[in-house]
C-alpha cells in the first residue's frame, strides 16, 4: 500500500461523508423523521411544533445543525445529558487539544534529542489535562451526587445471597435480618420476585396493546387479523380479568401469596438515610461473605432485574466463564485480521490472483487495485468489529450485572481491551516484520520491534481512521437502522411510532473505546508517523459536532451513573502514553543512543507515578460516595422536613411488577409513582423509554 | 555433584543437627540459661522453680523436650500462642500430610498415566485440606474475636491525613468532625504526637535507668564512670524532675500545650461500640480520598508508633519506593546466587583451579572436592540469605506500615517472594539448561525448559533442604544469639538479666517463607525427582516438634493478628500447585503425550476456580470484621452492664507517651492500665515485652 492507496481511500470516505452529511441535513428537517434524529426532544418536551419550512428548503442541504452543536455550552449538556455526556465530550476536547499539540510539535522535530524533548512536552501536558480533566470530573461527579433530587437510589441497598431457611420466607428473613442489626434506620423492604406466569402473561399483553394502539383505528378492523394471529387475543383477555381482580381486592396479600413460590433470595432494601444505607452496603454483614451480600442499589431505572434473580453464588463461576470466553473471543477474531493484513501485502495478492485466475483480470485495474488494498481491509475489519460490541454486552449481561450502567460499563472495558488487542497489537505484530503470529521472541528486544512495526502500519491505520473514524461518525449522525424500521413501521406496517418508543440511550459501550482506540493510534504513531495527526484532528472536530449533537437531540437519559467511566478512560491514556514511551526508547535503542533512552526511563517511572497519584486521589471517589457528604444531604433534608415525604418516595420507587405498581401508585397517589414502571428484561436498547401509562388506560378503557 | 556428593552433605547435617540437638537439651537444664529457652513461661509465670535435676542429669542429652512438643495439644498451643500460632502449626501438619501421601504416591508411579492419575489425586487432597484449613482458620479467627476480652482495639479508629486549619489544632478539628458526622458513637480522641526532646529525654533516662538497675548493686560504684560516658547522668536527673513536675499538677493540661507545636496529623478515635468504629473505619470520609483517611487501629502493643508521624499523603509514595527497592534488591541479589550455581558445576571448578593454582591440590581431594560441590553452595547461600529478613523488615518499616503485624506481615510476603524467585527459579533457570540468565524464550516453551530444568537441579534443592532445613531448625532451637548475648551480659558486663528484655515474638517473617519454600520445593520436584521427599518429610517432622517447642516455651505473645497471614500461605500453596501442574505439562509434552497434556489443563483451570471460590468464601473475613458479630458482642455488652466499665478501659489504652500513660494509670486505676505502657520505636525484635513498672518504681524511689 502507497500513498496513491492511502489518496484512493481518503477519497473515497471524504465522498461517504459529504454524502452522508448532506443527507443528514436533509433527513433531519423532514417532519416524519423527526422521531429517528430529535428522539430526545420529542420525549423531554412532547408538544413541541417542528417550525416552518419552505418546502424548498427541506431538500436543500445545510450547515444549521453544525452552528447549533458548536454553540451548546457545557451547561447545556450537562442538563440534558447529565455528567456522564459531559465526561464523554471531554474525552473528545481532551484529545483534540492534545492531538493539536502533537501536530504542530512533530513539524518542529529535527534530530534525536528535540525529539526526546518533544516526547516529554507531549507527556506532561497530556498528564496535566489528564489531571485537570479527572479533578474536574470528580467535581462533577460529587455535585451530582449532592445536587440531585433525593434520589430513591441513594436509600436503598441491594442485599443478595439471603440465606434460605425452612421456616422462613426469603422476606421474613430479611426483615428479621436488617431489624435485628439496623434497628434504627430500617425502613422496609422489596422482594425480587423471578418471572412467573403472570409477568410472562403481563409482557405479552404489554406488547399485545402497544401493537394494537399504534395501529390507525381505520385500519384495525382490516388489519387485526393479519397482525395477530389467532387466539394471541385470549392472554390479553386473560391479563384483563386478572389485572382486573387484582385491582378490584383491597390488600396485596393474594397476589403476594401467590408469588411467594416465586421469592428470590435477594431484596431492596429501604432506609431512613442515605448514611444508614451507604454503611449497610460497605460493611461485611456476615462471617460467611457468601450471604448476606450488600451493595448500594441502582437507580431504579438502571435495574437489571432479570440479573437479580441469579444466585449470587454463581456470580464468581458466571465472572470467570464470560472473561474466558471473551478471551477466547479475542483470539477467534485473530482469522479475519489476518485475512485483512494479508490484503494489504501486495504479495498475497499476487498469490490469491494466481490461484483464482478470474480475479486476475478485474485486480490488474488500477482503481480496484487500489480499493483492494487501500480501502477494502480496513472496511472488512470494520464490519467484522461491528458484531464486537453486540457479543461483549451479551458476555457482559451473562456475568450477571445487576445495572444497566454497570453492563455497558463491563462492555465497555471489554470491547477496548479487545479493540486495542485486535486493531493495534496484531495488526501491528503480525503485519510487516514478523509476518507469523507469534508474540515478541524476548521482552528486552520487545520496544525496538514496536519502533519498527508501528510505522509500518502508519498508512494502514490512517485509512482505518478515515473508514472506521470519519466513515462510522456519518454513519452514528445518519441512524441508519433506526431511519429504516422507521420508515418501515410508518409506510409498511402503517403503525404510529411513539418517540419514547425507539428512544435509545447513549451508547458508551461503543463509542468510548472507539475514541479510546483512535487516542491510543494518535499516541503511538505521533513519533514515528505524525502525517497521521491531520485526519485525527479532522476526525476528533467532526466528533465534537456529532456527538454534542446527538446528545442534545437523539439519545436520551435514563439513568446516570456520574461519570463512573471516568477512570476506564483515564486508565486507558495512561497506557498508551507509556507505550509511546516505550516506543521511544526502542527508537533510540535503534539509533544507538543509550543516553536519550536513559533520559526515557524516568519519563517513563515518573508518568506511573502520575497514575498512581491520580488513583489514590481520585478513583476511590469513583467506587464510593463519602461519607461526610451523605450526611450532609441527611441533615439537610431533616431541617426542611423533608424526611417524610422522601420515605413515602422511597418505598415505591423500586416495583419490578407493573401490576403492584400500578396497585400502589393508585393507593398511594406520589408524585415519584410515574417513575415507578419499568419492566424486567433487556430492552432499554431497542425500546428506551417506556412508560405504562397507556397500557393503564386501556384497562381502564376496555372495562 | 553425584550422589555421593549428596551423602556428604547429608552426613554434614545429620551431624550438626544431632549435636545442636544434644546440646540443645543439655543447654536448656541449665538454670541459667533458662531466659533465653524459657522466656516466655518466665514472663507468664514469674515464680517457677526450675526443678530438682541433679548434676549428672544437668549434664546428659535427653529427649524430654520431644516428648513434651509432642503431647501438647492445639487447645494449650492456642492458649499460648492464640490464633497465629495455631494457624503456623498448620503449616507445617498440612505439608507433613500431603508430603506423605505424595511419598507413598510416588513409590507406586510407574507410566504416563499413572503419572497424570497421581497429580490428579495430589492436586485434590491438596485442595482438600487446604479447603479444611482455610475453613477451620477462618472459623478460629472469628472465635477469636468473639471470645476475646473487650479488646480496645474494636472500639478504635485509627485517623490519618487530618487537615490542616490555621485557626484550628490538629485535636479541635478531630473532635470538630467526629462530633459532627459521629454524634451519637464518638467518645473521645487521642492525637498522636511527633517525638519532642522530652520523648528522646524520657528515651535516654529509660535505658539508662534500665542499665543501671542491671547491674549489681556492689558493681555499681565501680562500674558506673566506665559504662556511662561522662554527663550521661544529665538528662537522667532532667528528665527526673520534669517527670516530678508533671506528676505533681493535677491536670494534663500542661504538657499537652507544650506538645501542641508537636502534634502531628493523625489520631486514635474512641467509639462507644464495635459497630460504630468499624463503620467509621470502612467508610470513605471525605471527598477528598487523601483527608481523614480512617482504618482500625491495631491493638496497642501492636501499633508501630513511629510510622505514625508519617503523613499519610507520603505512603503511596513509600510503599513503591520500597517495592522498587525490594525487586532491586532481589535482582542484585543474583550475583551470590550466580556464583553458588557455579560452584555446583564441574568445569567451572576446573577453571577456577586452573586460574588459581594453590587451589588445585586442595580441590584434588576427594572430600574437599565433595564438600565444595555438595554442602559448600547451599551453605553460601544460606548465609547471603540471613541478610534478607532484616532487609526487607527496614523496608516494611520504612513502607510505613502502622503496626507491628502488618510490618512483620508485608515482610513476610516480601522475603516470600525473594527466597522462592531467587532460590528457586534462579537456580532453576540459571542452573543447568540455560546458562545464561535469560528468561525462557518464549511462554510456550516454558512449561517443557522448567520440566527438563527442575530435575536437573533436584540434588541441589537437596542438600538445600539439608542444609537450610535440618541445620537451620537446629540453629532455632539453640538460638545461640540470645544464647551469646546472655552469656555476654551475665559474665561480662555482669549485670542481671530480666526475662521480659530478651523476650522475643514469633518470627514470622523469617519462618513462613522458609516453610512455604519447602512445600514449593517439595510440590514441584515431587513428580520428576520424589527422592527429596523423605528429607523434607525429616524436615517437617522435626520442625513440628522444633516450632511447638518454641511457642510453648520461647517466644512471647504480645500482640494477635488472629491467622491473618493465612491468605498469603494459601495463595502460596496454591501457585505451588500451579506450578506443578505446569511442569507435568511440560513433562507430558517432552514425552509427547498430548492426551495427557490434554488431562492436565482442566485440572490447571479446577485449581484455579478452587482458589476463586476459596477468594470468595473466605479472604473476606482475613480482611474486613463481620457487622453481625460484632453487633452481638455490642448487645451482649449492653446486656451485661459493661459498656460504661469498656469506656473508661479503651480512653486509656492508647498512649504514646509513658508520663501520660503513668499519669492516668493513676488517676483512673483500671484494671487495663498494666498493658498500657510501651514505646515509640522498634524494639519489639531484640527487647520484647517491656514493662515500665520498673521506671515509675524508680521515679518513685528516687524521690
């Protein structure tokens, strides 16, 4: 591959972007796809008029949506997308300005040592912004924490491993349990129930009735019978009688009775402060650490509820299984990387043309000579990395995260372990000089092998900057899929789309590790091959835009967890500035000049240090809530008399049941209670936002 | 070195070994000897008549001693020594157990897959009782908290990185923030102060008077201006009349003003119950991770005092200083190593004869030759390996570790670390195969090089075990340095030696690595060269006899870790066992079986799911109390009317200072204030337990 490949495939991802861009802005002013690119919008402030344009202007391509996303302050966004946006558009700024450093630095880089003086300016003003940004996300992160509304999650602890006794129910037990050792700040508490015939009745009658009303009354009479198939009416008329009954008795006791059976060994369990809470979720509660396991509780609509039933017993045997198989996964993917790098090498072309003769003619072309080995390889890696993240949330919901948060947190970890091992280190490793895939011969020769094999693989990874950077970021603005069932639900299907219905929420668990990859190939290759820098500073501007813009229109917050990614990004910059480093002196290892690599090591020492201090300072901030600050909060809502209210809150914010939802917001009338649905299973990634209300309506209609 | 080598060696020993043995029994009847083999019944029980022996029993070897070691049970063992003590013993039974079933194993091993049978039932019974033993520790553990005495230790938090105010004392602002945050459970607070002139007085006057007091009233005129130098007097009548002063006001008030300038960032907290300062301990404080850092505080004889002083942004920064130091020194201490390695080769013996001429006769000779190549190595390194203990102490001192065990303990897992890379691995790797000391060349192949290196080196681990086992339990059984030191002082200096001042604690920085380099050494040479197993079974067996002796009659209690150095002896078992595994995967692979290679990776994954799940069952509880215990204790407290009694008894049990210490010892005459009085500094190896009795008599007297 040479420079006209790497010109072929520049060429080729700056016409997908034009392309894509424009249509993006005009797809955006359509009224129709307002619920695909304003989906946060819409389900923040529903009544909302989509203004007045000229129909000559809504096919007219425009720079509007690039104003407003460069002009949306940081306050702005952390209104609407709370602190974790706000963190993750750090991660963006952060790289640029270090990424714009780095560019005009590697234009001044003559000689040995300005380059061993460039490589500690790169180091300490990436570890001043690494400071200053993990210093101001603490901030954030504790104003978060004290600036909220009381927050349910903030008094309940989530107990697991209650131990089974015959005399006992699990719920019993754990009001025995908690009034005995916490006599003076247990409130209550709140069985997780596994999923019993009921639930199973509820979700698809659930389904059943969102169908039905997004039909055009017109059509339903035509349209019932196609839709749904025979006798998939009866469990809805089953549910109705039921839910029926149920809201007709007084008292929960009957279907409690019922669902008994049902009890799993693991509760949420209320106290009267966030003190109280914070110490029965870090103190070891037993002498056997295999009952009785405490941790504060999620959000309520971060609950993973179909994870609560899991024995925490297994949950060690489930952690060890999916990091094996994610393990196992990582190196399964090693056959289509090598399949790309043997793309790239003209050779192995030559090979492949020779044993499949029909391909020799078509390969000869010039052009498609070109996009085979310029563009096709780093399209191919693409695609196959596109099933990663998918794979690592499934490993990630397996190991049995009870959040949400935490699942795309686990996923999130995984997908950048595994994108940093799969697109740096084999491409790098088995592409030029080694050629077979076996790892580093000893670790003393290992940074002088870097030094040779990253620049080699420079042009390759500039065109994977351009497809899967520039190319991926039009594709996250243009919502391809989502456009699609859009289109496909309103002009096939003829239903009514809710916004809340195809909200999403932001998805961290892929977008961090693909900055994180693209900070990581910035780093290493800003030495050896700072031609590279340009298109990264293109792509880390045109993400800027992007996602601000995606924040503040598409995806929408359901929950947050406070920016507790932060140290994952943190982590992860430290390493690849360190192994900037190490590259450096196997450089100077190249160059023979043992003095320049005796002035590396102690950058090299210094910067662990860096990291250290930050984790003694900061990270603990990002595992537990301090202490002084709760109490705080507690005292605070005492002098305004809050406490009542909060407890009443409290108590009805975590129903896995929609029913007994239902049941008690009915009886108790709080204004927390339109919070209070949220069902089992995973569908905040397809679904969003979903409320019950209509589903009560029609109960109340249909009687 | 040949087996005939070998037999010398092993004459060597047994020679040694039966004459320290003999004169260990002979030594001990002496009644004069009786402070440095019966320190610690002389400490307990002070008035003990040492028996009618005639002078012709004084004289002649007897094996009482073996008998008394033998029929002592766990239950006087644990009264003795408590938890730790027990959880020692263990070592050793457990690894007699398993070397015997390994011994018997190998007699019957004839095949491959008998061979792969064998490490399958190994490996099991192995995990078996180390299953039983964490179980049954853990168990021990948790009655030694409940069992034990209201211990001060429960209701005490240690606070450190207290913050600096201009307006406020270091004091002011720990009551400040206890009694805000802890209203309810904060009691009171004791600062830790930095040593002032008045400490480094009191210091000098105290070791002063305890020499003075030593020696023979009828020596003292005449020896007092040769022992003391000139003006050495001064600071005794100083110190004397400050503490004539001190004790005459009837407020402490005084002396804590002028200690004010001293007081330094960190301070103990009295709670009123377990509970409270065990949340007050696991609870992050302030949002600052560096402020108002709290732990439990050790118990009082426990707590290293002046680590205390350190302040806590300082720690972070020690602890890898002195990592980086210890793996420094591991890898300089190659060099002896290195050298005994080629000691242990012929040809290099020819070389060294050829260059140093006057050698060639001596070497001709058989025996010598023989004593060069088969005891001399394992002497050498021996030796060097004395130096280790004392080394890594300083840096487990200088790590500022805040009490006694937790020193003793990181030590311990420091020369761990040390004796198992450089007599093992070293000697392995260096020894016969590679030569040079480059690590293997691959991971791959790192199984077969250590399958084809250990045997190699079998004869050496031999003599090792002869020579560092056999002779070294002979060497701590005599224990000829106090044994010196007592002659010294008793003829010599002439003065009368208290049993308290030579009274040790259990070494177990020095005795657990050496046990577990044993069961390493005894685990991974069991399948290629089971010929050493009857000599560490010698081993094992006599070290129980040894170490029960020791504890039952030696070595003093003054503090309990309650077995919290288990998790490091289970963890090491278990990488033993590892390893093994890992070189009968190279054996098998030599042999080219890769069936039975095949058979020994889930056994490899099973070991580490059993260390998993042993991770998650137990080690808990090593590191964090359990809430529910220690409510109970609390309620049993209130229950029996003792809380107001354990009040008054915890105030006083943490003092720095001995003025202060004596001082309230009188005004409050509790029955606790005898285990008040100990000192700043690092005195517990050579002096053990010291009481200051002796001091306030003096003050007393003198005026």
């Amino acid at each position: 591959m040479d420079v006209s490949d790497l010109l072929t495939s520049a060429g080729i991802n700056i016409a997908i972007c034009v392309v894509l861009l424009s249509l993006y802005s005009i797809l955006r002013k359509q009224p129709g796809n307002a619920c695909v690119y304003f989906t946060r919008r819409l389900v923040s402030e529903p009544v909302r008029g989509t203004g007045d344009i000229s129909c000559f202007e809504r096919f007219v391509p425009s720079t509007g949506w690039i104003a407003k996303a460069w002009q949306a302050t940081d306050e702005e966004i952390l209104a609407v997308g709370g602190v974790d946006a706000v963190a993750f558009m750090r991660i963006v700024v952060f790289r640029f300005t270090n990424r714009l450093a780095m560019f005009f630095m590697s234009f001044t880089v003559f000689g040995l040592w300005v380059h061993c003086l460039a490589l500690y300016l790169i180091s300490c003003s990436a570890c001043v912004l690494l400071y200053s940004d993990y210093k101001s996300i603490t901030k954030m992160r504790l104003a978060h924490i004290t600036g909220s509304p009381p927050n349910p999650s903030h008094f309940t602890v989530l107990v697991r491993g209650v131990p089974w006794s015959p005399d006992n129910s699990y719920s019993n037990s754990v009001e025995q349990f908690f009034s005995t050792y916490y006599p003076e700040s247990y409130l209550s508490h709140q069985m997780v129930y596994g999923s019993c015939t009921v639930d199973k009745l509820m979700k698809d009658a659930e389904r059943m009735y969102r169908m039905l009303k997004s039909i055009d009354p017109r059509f339903l009479d035509r349209s019932l019978p196609y839709c749904i198939p025979g006798g998939a009416a009866h469990p809805f008329m089953v549910l109705n009688l039921r839910a029926d009954s149920v809201s007709s008795s007084t008292s929960m006791d009957r279907l409690q009775s019922s669902q008994r059976r049902k009890e799993c060994p693991a509760a949420f369990v209320f106290f009267r402060t966030r003190y109280a809470a914070l110490v029965a979720a870090q103190v070891l509660q037993s002498s056997n650490p295999m009952l009785w396991v405490t941790e504060l509780a999620p959000e309520p609509h971060d609950v993973y509820w179909s994870n609560l039933s899991i024995p925490y017993k297994q949950v060690w045997l489930r952690k060890i299984t999916t990091l094996i198989a994610s393990v196992v996964f990582m190196f399964l993917f090693l056959l289509p990387v090598t399949f790309v790098q043997g793309l790239t090498q003209l050779e192995h072309l030559d090979q492949l043309s020779r044993r499949v003769p029909f391909l020799k003619g078509i390969l000869k072309q010039e052009f498609i000579h070109r996009v085979v080995t310029g563009y096709l390889p780093s399209v191919i890696l693409m695609l196959f990395l596109y099933a990663v993240p998918p794979t690592m949330m499934l490993f990630s919901a397996m190991e049995g995260n009870i959040s949400r948060s935490q699942r795309k947190r686990s996923a999130c970890i995984k997908v950048l372990y595994f994108t940093i091992w799969n697109v740096f280190f084999v491409n790098v490793l088995s592409g030029s000089i080694i050629r077979q895939l076996t790892v580093f011969s000893s670790f003393k020769d290992a940074p002088t092998q870097l030094a040779r094999a990253v620049p080699t693989q420079a042009t390759f990874f500039t065109t994977y900057v351009l497809s899967s950077g520039w190319a991926s970021l039009s594709c996250e603005i243009m919502q391809p899929f989502p456009l699609i069932c859009n289109f496909f639900r309103k002009f096939i299907l003829r239903t009514k789309v809710e916004p809340s219905s195809c909200a999403l929420t932001f998805p961290h668990h892929t977008e961090i590790p693909r900055l994180l990859l693209f900070v990581h190939i910035g780093f290493t290759c800003s030495i050896m091959a700072p031609l590279i820098l340009p298109f990264l500073l293109v792509f880390f501007f045109l993400a800027f835009l992007v996602y601000r813009n995606q924040i503040l229109n598409v995806y929408v917050r359901k929950y947050e967890s406070g920016g507790e990614f932060w140290p994952i990004v943190h982590n992860s910059a430290i390493f690849s500035l360190l192994l900037t480093q190490v590259i450096a002196l196997g450089i100077f290892g190249i160059k023979r000049s043992p003095v320049a690599s005796g002035f590396i090591i102690p950058l090299i020492l210094l910067t662990l240090l860096f990291n250290e201090y930050c984790r003694q300072r900061f990270s603990p901030v990002f595992k537990r809530r301090p202490a002084q600050i709760l109490i705080e909060m507690d005292q605070q809502d005492e002098q305004l008399g809050r406490k009542e209210e909060i407890r009443n809150q409290i108590r009805s914010a975590y129903f896995q049941n929609p029913i007994i939802s239902h049941q008690v917001s009915i009886n108790s009338n709080l204004p927390l209670s339109r919070n209070t649905s949220h069902h089992q299973g995973d569908e905040d990634n397809l679904h969003g936002l979903k409320s019950l209300k209509p589903f009560r309506n029609s109960t109340r209609s249909i009687r």
